[in-house]
C-alpha cells in the first residue's frame, strides 16, 4: 500500500488486513520500490501524488522488472485521459478519490482471484484467432495487425481475447467487467470504456472490429 496521507493508508491497510491479507505500506515512491524489490508482494495498491518520485514512474518502473505484479492506482484526478495515463505505464485498474475502503477491497480480492487463477499457455492452448487483418495467437501472447506485431498490456489482452472468442455476439460491460477483471456485478468503474479506446488506438487498422453497441457493451465482429 503506497500512500504518503498517513490516515488514509491506515485505514485501507485495515480494512486490507480485516479480509486477510497482509499488508506492508509506503508513503514515498522510492521506499515504495524497495519495499517491492524485498517483499515480491501479490499486488500494489498505488497512490499517484508522493512526495518525491510520481506514482505513475513508480508503476513504470515496476513494469521493467516485474510484468505480472498487479497495480491499482488511487488518485484524485479522474478524468478519462489521467486514466488513460495509467493504464498505459500498467496500472490494472483506476480508483478516484475519495473512495470506499470496502469497494477498493473487493476490487483487490477480485483481482487477486483472477491472477492466482492465470495459467501459463500449454500445449493444449487454443489456435490463434485471425479476424481480417487481425491475428491473436493466444499460446505465444502475441497480437499481430497487417503482419507487424501490437504490443498489449496483460489487460489488453485478456480483453481483445475475450471479445474475439466471443466474436460476432455482444458482450455487456458487467460480464467484461465480471470475465476480464474478476469484478462482481455492480461494480462501478470506467475501466471497460477506457481500456476498449486504448486497445481500439494500437489496434489501428483492426480497431474497426470492435463495434460499440450503445447502451450496452462492445462487440467484435466476426470477419
């Protein structure tokens, strides 16, 4: 837990620790990292505004050494391009302050369910996907568009995987919610509709296969 409001860390340290997890915090980025580098921790929750390094550079950061470790990030800016900022240096989900320490909790919960139940590719993995100029070969982790490869986020991903397997039928934003992020019904979030625009931008030439069904979700077209 990396917060430099003393007060504010306490209290989701708490309410981490009451649904059983352990709990080490932070309230600078630089302790933040070596904390990291020492505990290997299942997830970091992640302040954006600390005193010395930004929480963003500390995702960054992160991210050259340890890919799969999730990162929600906490802020107090929740316009749609400070989202878009985070998920493009890692971040798996965005919460904007103030918040509810109990739904930052079931989010953690959600999000560590989904990962403890992430299974590397084996042999029996599914064969890629080609969608016109599109290509998602699940075994290798690999997205290709017009033959040039697309380098994806582990969310992006999972998203563009969900929606291809489902191609041609609509997909709502709860069950991309629920499928993808391991959120419960209800859940609250733009996180659906900032990832689909970020995935949709490196897409390029194959952003057209994901169509926007108004009022309900996305869908992937099936050729």
């Amino acid at each position: 837990m990396v917060e430099d409001e003393v007060d504010l860390a306490e209290l989701v340290a708490f309410n981490l620790r009451e649904a059983g997890h352990e709990v080490v915090t932070a309230g600078t980025g630089a302790s933040a990292l070596a904390e990291i580098k020492r505990a290997r921790p299942d997830l970091v929750v992640l302040d954006v505004m600390l005193p010395d390094i930004s929480g963003l550079e500390v995702c960054r950061r992160l991210r050259r050494e340890r890919r799969d470790v999730p990162v929600v990030m906490l802020t107090a800016k929740g316009e749609e391009v400070d989202r878009i900022v985070g998920f493009e240096v890692g971040a798996d989900d965005y919460v904007v302050k103030p918040f509810s320490p109990r739904e930052l909790v079931l989010r953690v919960d959600a999000i560590l369910r989904r990962t403890s139940r992430a299974a590397p590719p084996t042999e029996d993995s599914p064969e890629p996907i080609q969608i016109g100029v599109l290509l998602l070969d699940v075994a290798a982790h690999r997205v290709d568009v017009e033959g040039q490869e697309v380098h994806l986020t582990a969310l992006e991903f999972r998203l563009l995987l969900d929606l291809a397997s489902r191609r041609g039928r609509v997909q709502s934003r709860d069950r991309l919610l629920e499928r993808v992020w391991g959120y419960s019904k209800g859940v609250e979030t733009r996180t659906v509709d900032t990832h689909v625009k970020r995935l949709r931008e490196k897409l390029g030439a194959a952003s057209k296969y994901i169509e926007t069904v108004r009022g309900v979700g996305y869908r992937m077209q099936s050729s």
